[in-house]
C-alpha cells in the first residue's frame, strides 16, 4: 500500500513540476478563466438587472462558473499532457513499472484536483478585489470541494479520450467538451429566465448542480438543500469518468 | 559561358561569423562539380546564396549567366533546387506536388500532366503518386524532392547532401539519376560529405573547410598530389625478397618505407590494374605472394594534407566551426 | 516574369493548395465553426430576455442580433489557423521551395488570402443558414445578405492577412497559436455580442475604439435593420481599413523574411 502512496505522491510531483519549469505553458491555464469572467462581466453586466435574475451584480453571478471552468480546463489540460506523454513514448515507461495501473489513474488525476486550484486562487484574488462579497467560510468549503471533484472528473474524462486517440491532435475536443458541459448550465442566469431548450439541457446536465453548489456561497446562502445534489452530482461524475477511464487504461495496448 | 561562375563569394553573420569566407569557382556547363566538406564547412550555405534563397554578404555569383543578388528572378527560372531537408507539403499526394511545382515553373497546362508522370516514372514513384507525401518514407521523399527540381528541365541542378542518411539502395538509385542528367546535358552542383560520392559522380571536386576552399579539380589529379596508388605484399614462409625486388623493380617504384605487416610496398601508376601483372611476375619467378593490397589515396588524403583534419568520420585535427545556416 | 496571366495561375494554384490543405485536416476546421457556435447557443438560450432591456436595439429575437457576433468570431479564429498554416509551412521547409521558385514573391501571401476569402464565404454562408433555421430573419433582404457577405470577406481576408504577418514573423507555430485567446479578448472588448450603450466598463470604452466594433456592427446592421443604416458603410470602411493595414504588415513581413534570409 505504501508503494501505491509513494507512486501516486511521485506522479503529483511530476505533474506540478511541469507549471513549475514550464510556466509559460500554465499560465494561459491560469489567467484564461479569469480573463473569460471579466470579459463575460463587463459584455453582458447589464443583465443583472433584468427582473429574475438573483445575483444583485452579474460579476458575482459568474464567479462560481469560473471556478468551474478552471477545473474543467484542468482537467482537460491534463488529457492533453497524458496525450503527449503517450506520443513521446514515456507512457510505456510508466507503465513498465510494478504500480497497478489504478494507482497511475489516481496519480493522474489527483495532480489536477491540486492544480485546478491555482486559476480558482487566482480567479478569486480578483473578484474579490472588484467588489465581489467574500463568502462564508463554509461556503467557499463547499466550493473548494466540488471545485477540486470536478477537475477529477474532467481529468478522468479527458484522460479517456487521450488513451483512445493517444494523440496530442484530440486537445480541441478535450477543451470543447469541457467548456460546453460548464456553459450549458444555469451558467449566465437563473433557470426560470433560460430559452425552454436550455432549460431542459441544464435540467439534464449534472454540472448544473455542481454550479449551483458553488454559487450558493456568493448568492443567496449555504443550503443542505443545495450542497447535497451538488456532492451526489460531483461523486456521480467521478464515478462514470472514473469508470471509463479505468476501462479505457485496461484496453491500452491490448 | 560558365554555368556557375563565383568570385569571393562571402557571407558573415551577425557577431562576426563567417560561414563563407571569399571562395572562387567555376562551373562548366554540363559538367558535375562536388563540393565535398564536413559538416559546418560552409557548403550549405554557399547552396542557399546560388539559389537565392540567402544574399551574399560580400562577393559575386552568377547562375546560367544570371547575378544571384541583382537578377534572382531570372536565375530561378533556370535552377532545380533539392536541399538538404525535403522541402515538401505533407499533407498533398506526389502528383499534386509535382503539378503545382510545373505550374509555379510556368510550364503551359497543357503539358503539366504529361510532364509529371514522365517524372515520376523516372524516379519510380508512379504507384504512390496517389498517397499523401505524409505517408511516404525517407528515401521515396528524396526521390520526389528530385523529381521537383527536374519538373521544368532546369539548365542547373543544385543538390545539398543528397544521400544523407539514405539506405544503399536509394542511393544507387540517386547515383544513377546524376549520370543520366550529365548525359542529358545539364550542369550538377552536388554537395556531399561523402568521398566515395564525389569520386563516384563528380568530374571536378571542390573541398571547403571553415568556410574557405582549400583544394579543386578533378579527382584523380587532386589525388596524385598525395602520391601514387600502391600495393602492399605479403609473401609466404620464407621468400626471397631481394629477389623479388629485383623482379618487382620494373614494375613500379619500390617504397622506401614499407607499409607495417607488409614484406614490400610497390607504388603502381595503374593502380588495380597493375595487380594481374605484379602477381603474374612474382608467380614467374617461383615466388608465393601471400596477400596483396592496394591502398589508394583517397580525397580524405587530400583534405588532410591541405587542412589536417578529416572529412568522414571521427578525426583529429581542425575542428570545424559551427555554421549557422 | 511580370506576366499577369501566370501571376493570376500561380496565386489560383496556391489558393487550391491552401483550401485542399484545410479540407484534409477537418480537426482543424472543426473548431472555426463550432466553438462560436456553442457560444452563441449559450449565448442566446441564457440571455435573450436581455433584448427587453432598455436601450436595447429593436430586434426579432436575440439570436438576430447575436449572429454577427458569431460570425466574426469565426472569421477571426479562421484568421489565426491561415496563420498557423503558413508557420508550419515555413518549419516545415516548403516554403523556401516557394520562395525559390520564379512565382511574384506577393503571390504566396495572395495565395492563401483568396483561400480565407473562400473559407469566409463558407463560414458566413454557414451562420445565416443556422440563423434562419432557428428562427432568424434577415431585415434588408437579398442586398442585406449580399451586404453580410461582402463585409465579412473582406474582414475574413483581413484577418487571415493579421495571421499571415504574425507567423512571417514569428516563423513558428506555437506562437501563432498563442494569439488565439487575444484574438478572442479582443473580439469581446467590442460590441460583437452586446450593445455598445449598454456595456460595462472597462469594455465600453475599449469598443468605441475597436474596429471589430465597426465590422460587427457593420454585419449586424442588414441583419436587424436594413441596408440604409451608416454602419454598413462603417463597417465596409473597418473590414477596408484592416485589409490594408493588414495586407500591409504581412508583405513587410514577408520582404523582412526574405531579407533576413
């Protein structure tokens, strides 16, 4: 057991090493949702003030879908890296060793759990320095939480398509399917105002809950009510990502 | 007219580096010139300035009668150009690369198609004409890159390092392909760190080292500088050899200094076609020749009188520079 | 060989190059067009109450007034992956080949230009047929479409000469590909998916000076309005503005390219 700790421990040092000696590949990462919540503030701010909406400013409205997407693009990210790993031929190394193949999946996916937080910090840092009310300690909790469970699942995703396609080439579909499953949420505004088809969609879509978990923190208050669909939809993520994922490492090389 | 015609030829880089350094050469027309170096001698860069593809710093070149500096555009509607990375596009079939090279050459439409296939027939590409370049491998690349550089029958072909890292096979092939183009008429300029290829291929050579030509003309002038050809003989047990030196003394020039392991070293004017005779002496006289060998100077003989360095392989001697391309 | 019939054959035969290219990777092209439209999917499904705000423009339905948006989005994306393409024709080697064969040296920028051009005829084409299945209508008719056409070729053309004078420049990939997010930062510092009285600072400022604003604008007009409106002829003068000044950068790229050499 130790063995597996000692593995798992090695490949988050590797994976965080990489922001470390390559900054200049991160910090896109870091800064884009960022950027993405500032540039969606400032376009459509006005939309707060239609009669609805719940958040009194539409900034702190999309604060919880930043956080969401710096996991998604975390996780996406580390897809990316597995899939140029696997092209440069150091993945075969990797799985020359006597680890179990699940103790490289956790290794893995755990580092984007750690590295999803960097843009949430970051993320937050600024928000909080335009005016957006810090939320209460349990809130952000919450958020750090499903934060974190998101990047795994989404990692769990993308590491999926990187063993399918083991080419760097599947980055885009990684990041696509990333950004829509964030997006297609009550992502821009409370449900009663979404067009019918996208209510549906967000009734549909899983990260739906998790958003909502997060964004009750900055809007409205904490509530069991909305922190347990937000855990189940987080943990049932993982699983079915997980699941894929696992299988999808067995078949590798059959 | 000299088809390529050079006169202190320079180009020095920012920082004072001189990749090439003032060098003079004349090509004749039809003729096969090899311009033989090791590698970071200069010789891909005096390519890329006959080309037009990099000005000159300093000196002056003209290509079929054309100045590489003030008339380029006249000298690439003359020149085939196959450098020594392929220079392709993947992602196109052979024959559409082929096409769009004739059609960038300004050869009439009517005749793009025709041209093309006689060309890749030439270069044995007809099967993969319809596969994207992307799947081709090292040697069928190089063939095509040929294939290109001949679409518009140019006066002057250049070729850099054309059998770099070829197989044998591939590189017969290329051979072959030069001896055709020379009888057809048209005028080589091949770069090569590979004696065998100039002596092969080249009717003059050319050697450069550090950026300066330290040696030219043909190769077998360029090679009885260093001496003659020699052959070293080993007898059986316990032969005569004062005996056959006398035998042997009309045959040739007796070295002084004996090759070591060899009984006697004959310089032969001949080279390997004094052997028959030599051995046939030697057999007359009731003398048992053992071994016989004939050592050869080689244009690595020459580079190293003239620079003391090596052209092939790992050598003592002049390192050569770094010349960035 | 200033012969214009060979310089015309020499850029066609480059310009079919280019686009079979494109075709031959659709990874690539894929995203052009379907990341803004994911965008303005989301875009409209969340926020197309906000036409009842005030000051807002009279439209049909927020997907009219968002379409311009999405399109220009596009044609810039398409602006960067000519771009890329023309850096990894230079990495690759090809494009020495080019260079030293007897074609107008113009041409191997005037190539790939004709090429955008014919890929923003397609992407254009692609959004108001989306448009209309969802419901969108175009107010100034047939001119209103030919107008929409005409602007976005000329701003995909543009755009394709931005990305063409970056990689001559840079001489490599990945950094042509960096400017895919600013490019994108850029758009939204406008009025492609709001409009500009009712942004928030610090953007509003930024849009009344950004071209993208005018080109847009200029778009969107024919969409929800008419031909008649001053944006058309302001977003004509924008897209006209970029290409020169576009078309500019790239063939002192180029010239500094070939000088370097």
């Amino acid at each position: 057991m130790t063995h597996n700790v000692t593995v798992v421990r090695a490949l988050v040092r590797r994976a965080l090493n990489e922001i470390l000696r390559v900054p200049g590949a991160a910090i896109p990462g870091v800064l884009a949702p960022t950027i993405f919540m500032l540039g969606l503030s400032s376009v459509f701010g006005k939309a707060s003030s239609l009669p609805g909406f719940t958040a009194e400013d539409f900034r702190t409205f999309i604060v919880p879908v930043g956080l969401l997407q710096g996991a998604g693009f975390t996780g996406a990210a580390t897809g990316v890296n597995l899939a140029r790993d696997i092209e440069q031929g150091w993945f075969d190394r990797l799985l020359l060793c006597p680890a179990p193949r699940a103790t490289l999946l956790t290794g893995v996916v755990a580092s984007a759990a750690l590295r999803a937080l960097l843009p949430a910090i970051f993320l937050l840092i600024v928000a909080f320095s335009l005016g957006v009310s810090v939320p209460s300690l349990l809130g952000l909790l919450i958020a750090t939480v499903l934060v974190m469970g998101l990047a795994c699942a989404m990692a769990c995703f993308s590491v999926t398509l990187a063993l399918r396609f083991r080419t760097q080439q599947a980055a885009p579909l990684m990041q696509i399917a990333s950004f829509t499953g964030v997006l297609f949420t009550t992502s821009y505004a409370p449900k009663p105002l979404l067009q019918d088809w996208l209510r549906t969609v967000a009734d549909v879509n899983p990260v739906t809950h998790v958003l909502e978990g997060v964004r009750q923190g900055f809007v409205g208050g904490v509530t069991w009510g909305h922190t347990w669909p937000a855990l189940l939809a987080t943990a049932g993520l993982i699983a079915v990502m997980g699941a894929f994922a696992a299988r999808g490492l067995r078949r590798y090389g059959v | 007219m000299a088809a390529i015609e050079v006169s202190q030829l320079q180009r020095e880089y920012r920082g004072g580096l001189k990749a090439v350094d003032g060098i003079d050469l004349q090509v004749q027309a039809g003729e096969v010139y090899g311009f033989l170096g090791p590698n970071g001698a200069g010789k891909t860069t005096t390519v890329r300035m006959l080309v037009t593809l990099l000005r000159p710093t300093g000196g002056r070149a003209t290509v079929a009668g054309f100045d590489v500096a003030t008339e380029p555009h006249q000298v690439r509607r003359r020149i085939g150009v196959a450098l020594q990375e392929a220079a392709l596009d993947l992602l196109m079939t052979g024959r559409e690369l082929i096409e769009l090279q004739a059609t960038l050459h300004g050869v009439p439409s009517r005749d793009v198609a025709g041209r093309t296939q006689d060309l890749i027939g030439r270069v044995g590409l007809s099967d993969a004409q319809e596969r994207r370049v992307g799947t081709y491998s090292g040697g069928m690349r190089r063939r095509l890159d040929l294939a290109m550089a001949l679409i518009h029958a140019p006066q002057v072909l250049f070729l850099d390092e054309p059998t770099t890292g070829l197989d044998p096979t591939s590189r017969t092939t290329l051979w072959n392909e030069v001896r055709r183009l020379k009888q057809d008429g048209t005028t080589v300029f091949l770069t090569t760190q590979y004696l065998e290829e100039a002596d092969q291929l080249a009717d003059r050579v050319g050697i450069i080292s550090a950026g300066r030509i330290v040696a030219e003309g043909t190769p077998e002038a360029l090679k009885a500088e260093i001496g003659l050809p020699h052959l070293d003989l080993t007898f059986d047990g316990d032969a005569d050899i004062v005996r056959a030196r006398e035998v042997l003394t009309p045959l040739g020039e007796i070295r002084a200094d004996t090759a070591p392991g060899a009984d006697l070293s004959l310089g032969v004017r001949e080279g390997s076609s004094a052997i028959a005779r030599v051995v046939r002496a030697l057999d007359e006289a009731g003398i048992c020749v053992g071994r016989v060998e004939l050592v050869e100077p080689t244009l690595d003989d020459v580079f190293a009188a003239r620079t003391g360095g090596h052209l092939e392989g790992a050598g003592a001697g002049a390192p050569a520079p770094d010349a960035a391309r | 060989m200033t012969d214009p019939g060979f310089s015309v054959r020499v850029v066609l035969a480059l310009a079919r190059r280019a686009l079979r290219n494109a075709l031959r990777r659709p990874q690539f092209l894929a995203p052009l067009v379907l990341f803004p439209t994911l965008f303005l999917a989301v875009n409209v499904g969340g926020l197309n109450r906000t036409t009842t705000l005030p000051g807002f423009p009279v439209v049909d339905g927020f997907l009219d007034f968002q379409l311009a948006g999405a399109m220009t989005q596009s044609l810039l994306l398409g602006g960067v992956a000519a771009g890329i393409a023309t850096a990894l024709e230079i990495e690759g080697g090809y494009f020495d080949r080019l260079v030293a064969s007897p074609i107008p040296r113009v041409a191997i920028v005037l190539g790939r230009l004709v090429a955008t051009g014919a890929t923003a005829v397609v992407q254009v084409t692609y959004f108001l047929l989306l448009g209309l299945l969802f419901g969108a209508s175009v107010k100034g008719g047939v001119p209103g479409v030919l107008v929409v056409y005409l602007i976005g070729i000329v701003a995909g053309v543009g755009f394709g000469a931005i990305g063409q004078a970056i990689a001559l420049r840079a001489q490599n990939a990945s950094t042509v590909q960096g400017i895919f997010p600013i490019a994108l930062v850029v758009l939204f510092a406008s009025s492609a998916f709001f409009p500009q009285d009712l942004l928030s600072s610090p953007v509003d400022v930024v849009a009344r000076y950004n071209p993208l604003s005018y080109i847009v604008d200029g778009m969107r007009a024919p969409i929800i309005d008419g031909v008649g409106s001053t944006s058309v002829l302001e977003g004509l003068g924008a897209a006209t503005l970029v290409v020169l000044a576009a078309g500019g950068l790239a063939v002192l790229a180029l010239r500094g390219r070939l000088r370097d050499a």
